[in-house]
C-alpha cells in the first residue's frame, strides 16, 4: 500500500509567453501515520527546460493526518 501519493494536474493547453497554474495534490494514504512534507521545486540542471516560475520554489505543507489531502498552487 502506498503512503503518500503526489498528483500534478496542468491545464490542457497553454497559451505561450501566457502564466499558467499548477496544482499539486498531496495526499496521504496510510491509515496510521502522519505525514510531514516538504515541497521543493528545481529547474533543469542545464537550465534547458524553458519555464519560469513565478512564486515560491519550496514550502511545506501542513501536517497530514492519516487520509488526509492537501493542494499547493
């Protein structure tokens, strides 16, 4: 059985050179333990990825309890 399952939903289609919102649903599945989590994001290591990220790169998210779900934007 999985603990933590993570779900990344982008839009369908994006217009270029246009923001865009990603969502990032965590959530945990284990039916006893707690779950503290950390969000990093990191860009390419070359730097080749072509995306800009408008506000905060790494967080953490709020403590989750067994089954419990939480969402970033």
């Amino acid at each position: 059985m999985d603990g933590l399952v993570a779900l990344l939903s982008a839009p369908s289609t994006a217009k270029l050179h246009s923001p865009f919102q990603l969502r990032l649903t965590i959530r945990n599945q284990h039916p006893t333990r707690s779950a503290n989590i950390t969000v990093h994001l990191e860009p390419a290591p070359d730097g080749a990825d072509g995306f800009v990220v408008a506000g905060l790169r790494n967080g953490r998210v709020p403590l989750l309890l067994p089954g419990g779900e939480e969402e970033v934007l």
